[in-house]
C-alpha cells in the first residue's frame, strides 16, 4: 500500500488499467453461465458490474442490457423530486420509507465511452479532496466504485450504459465520496473499542435545508451500507414532529406566531420523544435487539401533518454499524436574543425553544455532514417541485399557495441560524468529524474555498 504514495499520474493510470483488466477476468469466469444462452461472444459474458467501464468494447453488449423506464416528473434541472423511497420498508433492515422516486433527469443519454474516461471523471470530482481522496486510491478501489456505481444505477432504475453527466455527477461526484467518508468514520469510531466490548452505532447527522437532497442522499448511503453487509436505520428530525394534535396545543399557546402555527420550528418536536428513540437505537448492539422506527405522514389533513400511525413504522434489528440521522435544522446554536429579534421579533420563541434541542438531538451524533446552499430562497422551489411530484403520484399535497406559506415560515430560522452554522459548524460538532458539502440550485456539489 506505501508504495501507492509515489505513483505518478503515469503510473497510477497504469496501475488502474491492470487492476481494470483483473477485475474484469474475474467477473467474466464468474459470470460467463449468465449469458450462456444469448450469445457465444465473450463480450456479452461480462456482468452489468462492469457496463460502466466497458460499454466501448463492444456495441453488442447493449442487447443484454435491460431497458429502462424513465419518470420525467418535474424540472430538469434536479436530481429526484420526492423525498419518499421505492423500496419495501417491511423487507428493508434500515427503515427506508416508501413509496416512488421520480427522476427528472434530462432523457438524452451520454455514453461512458472508456474506462480511462470514467476513471478521469471520478478523479475530477470536486469531493475528492475533502473526503481525502487521491488518484491513487481511486486507482487501488476501483473495483468498489465500480461496484457502488453498478449497485446506484439499479437502485435508481438507471440505464448502466447510458448516464447523462448530471446522473454520473451525482453517483460518482457525490454519493459515491460521501459514501467512502463515511466508511472511514465509521472505522475511526469503531477504532475507540476494545475486543469483546459492545460498539455502539456510530450516529451520523445530517444538516441541510428543505428539498436540497439530504432524503435521497440518506436513502443511497443507506442502500450501499446494507449490500455491503453492515446494518443501518434511518432517522429524520420530521420523525420527531408533534403530532397534529400537540400541534394544535402549540399554535394555542403561542397565538399569532407564524412560526409556531404549523410544524416546523424549534418547538414543533416531541423531544422526549426524539431522545427516547435516539438512546434505544444506539443500545441496538446485539443480534436478536429490534424496534420500530418512528414515522411522520406530511400527507395528512391536506399536507399539515401528522404522525404515522406505529402499525406501519418500519423495524430495524441489531446490531446496528451507523445511524443516518437528516434534518433541516440539526446543529442550529441558539442565539442571542437581540440577533434574532432583528432578523424577526417571532423567532424570539423559537431561539428559546432551541436552547433544549442540543441535548434532544446533537448530542448523539458523532459526524457531520453540512450541505450548504448559496441562497436560502431555493428552498421555495425545491418544495414545490416535491409537492408537484406528491399530487402527481396521486398523493394529497400542499398547493402552490401553501407551500409558498409554508416555506416563508421556515425562511427567518435559516437567515438567522445558517451563517453560524456554516462558519462555526453544527452545534458540539468536532471539526475533524464534520464534512461540508456545498451544492448548487442543481443539488450538484460545487467546488469552494
């Protein structure tokens, strides 16, 4: 392994293609009865693992490729629209929420033409640096990303063949680094333990506004740790929200503060609740400990909310390797009172609400991930582009109108919170563990200082 630290890019290419070579021998000998009765040709006998990497060598693969159907729901300038998941949450370990996903990617395909390009675009990413990646350990883990890529593209129903730049950008730009990060927190946090001692799950947070991806990308992370054998659950702070009828009691208690009269704000959550879940899940150690995870219906009395009834919350089983835990708000640090009086006198009650939620939420989680956004008024159109998708799938959802009400609701928290957020990190977060993505009005990761 040393001696990958001197390559030249020369020999890191040269390195790769060998490796290239002997992973595709592998697969073929593993895989050559797969085809036995479509072809002779020993190009068809390679797995859909390597049609990324070796759709060049042969126009005749394409045929053992199965066609797939894309959803065009949406803008074309986003990555999936709707925040519910496609995969059975009953079969799943992880507590995947359920429902369709909806691809808005632009339908003209451009063909992966070499591996060497594949390789390169995985090495232009502007991630690489951040979660410490080089061209050399691309080079030595290309099989896994590979793998991963093939793994994503049938996750999302994706033609392994044909990817536009935007859906390759997201899995190997994006998902993909993310994932190999936290891989290595996890290693560090499991590093802490001795033989024979019960290791907890490592909780990982994610903070990001409304509609930027964090759902989706949770949902990939997700799906890539349970193929590859570790078990994960999946927490959103939306698990948390009152139900609608404490919901109710808040808008009463607090008469004629928009921010408090949906859900949303500090204020809005069950944090005994939260602090319940979160401390039972990380005991989830041993095989055989299971429980259900805690789910909320957005869709319930006309996009207002409410908590799903627990007969269809999912259950994970033990032992649990990480927590995926998302929120739009997670790590926010209270402020002073003068601070959010000025961005609006509202948010008063809701910088106080906020003093509990370090110990309800923070405290638990171990690594950060931040997703930044340049300009919070996105989150506007994100919403909306989810709520369209909702009433498309036949779901009750909020109108235009609503969610531009609903949305307003949120936006004096993120003027206020985000700047410290962004500049100091989540709150009790350690720098060493945090990662700060920062993305475009694409959901794409953008490189910055």
């Amino acid at each position: 392994m040393a001696a990958l630290t001197t390559l030249t890019p020369c020999q890191a290419t040269s390195h790769f293609n060998i490796r290239i070579s002997h992973y595709y021998n592998q697969k073929q000998n593993q895989n050559q009865n797969v085809y036995i009765n479509q072809t002779k040709s020993i190009h068809k006998a390679k797995s859909s693992l390597l049609s990324f990497a070796f759709s060049s060598l042969s126009a005749k693969s394409t045929s053992i490729i199965p066609s797939t159907h894309f959803s065009t729901s949406g803008s074309s300038s986003s990555w999936l629209q709707d925040n519910t998941m496609n995969l059975d949450a009953s079969s799943s370990g992880s507590g995947l929420r359920e429902g369709p996903i909806y691809s808005v990617f632009p339908a003209k395909p451009a063909e992966v033409s070499s591996v060497q390009d594949l390789y390169e675009f995985i090495c232009s990413g502007p991630l690489m640096d951040k979660v410490g990646l080089t061209a050399e350990k691309v080079a030595e883990s290309i099989d896994k990303w590979l793998f991963y890529g093939s793994k994503l593209c049938r996750l999302f129903q994706l033609n392994e063949l044909y990817l536009t730049v935007p859906e390759k950008a997201r899995f190997y730009h994006y998902y993909i680094p993310v994932f190999l990060w936290c891989e290595d927190q996890i290693s560090e946090h499991r590093s802490k333990f001795k033989d024979g001692e019960e290791i907890p799950p490592l909780v990982i947070g994610f903070s990001a506004p409304q509609g930027c991806g964090k759902t989706t990308l949770v949902f990939a992370l997700d799906y890539l740790f349970r193929i590859t054998n570790r078990k994960s659950a999946t927490l959103s702070i939306d698990d948390f929200y009152l139900t609608a009828e404490g919901q109710a009691k808040l808008r009463e208690e607090n008469p004629g503060n928009a921010l408090l009269e949906l859900r949303g704000n500090a204020g809005s959550h069950d944090l005994p609740f939260s602090v319940e879940t979160l401390t039972a899940l990380t005991k989830l150690t041993k095989e055989g400990r299971r429980m259900k995870l805690p789910r909320y219906d957005k869709s319930a009395y006309r996009g207002k909310g409410d908590r799903a009834d627990p007969s269809v919350w999912p259950e994970v089983e033990g032992p649990l390797t990480v927590i995926l835990y998302e929120g739009w708000m997670l790590g926010f640090k209270p402020l002073p009172a003068e601070v959010v009086k000025a961005v609006d006198p509202q948010l008063e009650t809701v910088n106080k609400n906020l003093e509990a939620y370090y110990d309800a939420w923070d405290k638990f989680i171990k690594a950060w991930i931040v997703i930044k956004i340049q300009d919070p008024s996105c989150v506007y159109r994100w919403r909306l582009q989810a709520e369209v998708a909702m009433r498309e799938a036949g779901k009750p959802g909020m109108s235009d109108e609503e969610v531009e009400d609903f949305v307003s609701r949120y936006l004096p928290a993120y003027k206020a919170y985000l700047p410290t957020l962004y500049s100091e990190g989540p709150n009790g977060s350690d720098p060493n563990r945090l990662l700060v993505i920062e993305i475009d009005e694409g959901r794409n990761p953008i490189l910055f200082e």
